[in-house]
C-alpha cells in the first residue's frame, strides 16, 4: 500500500484511496521496467500534488509534469529519485502510466551516465515549453536500445514521446478531475525547473559495476546505430 499523509487535509480520502487502489499499475510498470533491462528501477515516492511547469516567454500556458527524475542530496549522499505525481495515478490508464515511468528511467540512466563520467549535470535551460518538449527527449538513449525486450512498452513510449509527451485524453481527465476540482497544485517555473549538483556529490557515487556496463552497452549499440542521441 502507498502510503501518502493526509494531515494536512490537501488530500480527500476518496482520492486517497482511488491512489491505493490504483497503486498496483505503478508497481507492475516499475516491474516490467526491470525485467526488460535488468536493471533495478531507482528510488521514487509519490507526490501528492498536481505539478505544473510555466514559461516566462509563454503567458498563460503550462505544461503538466507528470513525473520527475532529480538528484537530491540525502544525508550527504546523492541519489536520483523519481517524482510519481498523484494525479497520474488516479487518472492514467496503463498505457500511459507504464510509458512515463519508463520514460522517467531513461532519465535515470542518462544521470548515471553523466555521474559516471563526472559530467557536470548543466544542460542548458530550455527557456519555453514548446522547446522543452524537444530538448528532454534528445537527451535520452533510444527506446529501442535500452527496452528492446519488451516491444509493447517500446510502442507505449513512441505513441506519446514522440515529440515530447502527449496524451491529450490524460491532460483533459487530469484537468476536470484534479485542477478543476482544487486539489493541490504546484507550480514551477520552467528555468528554475533544474538542480545543482557539486563536482565533489557526483563524485562520492557509488556506482554498481553491472549498471555502469549496462549503460556503456547501451550507448554502445545505439552509437553502432548510427542514432546516438545522448548529450556527452
């Protein structure tokens, strides 16, 4: 069982309860992650809050952040944990939530990559929505590379992540069931949408040798593809 405190009050018990209920699609995709690249899915909580990002350049337009991949520091340790926003898990189907959640892994990978190679995490900033779209999924090490053994969840993520994510039927529930209905909503504007990470933090990472391989295997064949997209 998820376990999200409600003290606050922000938090309706029905919805509570439909994140329990629903609970079971984020485990199942965080399972399948791993079984198709054999590799342990990172840390994650749940965010029991509606996270929207916002242009400078773009008045009056948002952008839905349905998950996130970010380095916190913990006890003087740094770690990459993925943010799993509540509504989408009471309002996306398993398509959707299975493909965000590997999508938010890709992120992961390209983290551990850049720590691995002591790459100072500072892309550039993208400074609108409609780039930013472009920009993240640029980034990343193909689908086809890193979940080749599973072709279902590779067609999960071309269908919505083909030019930045979109899931018109996911954005409208989440609208009408969650904004509209004034629940938690935070807001983040998108050039502050980024964290700094210290050279002596990326350092200090221990990394499993299997997963260093792994990720060096994949850039490997996606470079030998011809289609090497990762920024190094």
């Amino acid at each position: 069982m998820v376990r999200i405190t409600t003290d606050s009050g922000q938090l309706p018990t029905k919805v509570y309860r439909l994140i329990n209920d629903r609970f079971h699609l984020v485990t199942q995709g965080i399972s399948r992650v791993e079984r198709a690249t054999g590799i342990r899915y990172p840390l994650y909580y749940i965010e029991p809050n509606l996270v929207v990002s916002t242009s400078a350049i773009e008045s009056g337009q948002f952008g839905i952040l349905f998950a996130r991949t970010i380095p916190i520091v913990v006890d003087n340790d740094l770690r990459i944990v993925v943010q799993i926003t509540a509504p989408l898990i009471t309002c996306g189907h398993l398509g959707s939530i299975h493909a965000i959640l590997a999508h938010e892994f890709l992120h992961y990978l390209q983290f551990m990559s850049k720590i691995i190679k002591m790459d100072v995490l500072s892309d550039e900033i993208s400074r609108s929505l409609f780039e930013q779209k472009y920009v993240d999924h640029s980034r990343l090490i193909q689908e086809k590379v890193v979940f080749k053994n599973d072709p279902t969840l590779i067609r999960h993520l071309l269908s919505r992540f083909s030019t930045g994510f979109k899931d018109k039927r996911l954005e409208d529930r989440v609208m009408k069931e969650w904004m509209h209905k004034g629940l938690p909503v935070t807001t983040i504007p998108l050039d502050s949408n980024v964290t700094t990470v210290t050279i002596d933090k990326i350092a200090s990472v221990k990394i499993d040798p299997e997963l260093k391989e792994k990720i060096f295997k994949f850039e490997s064949q996606e470079l030998n593809s011809g289609r090497f997209r990762h920024n190094v």
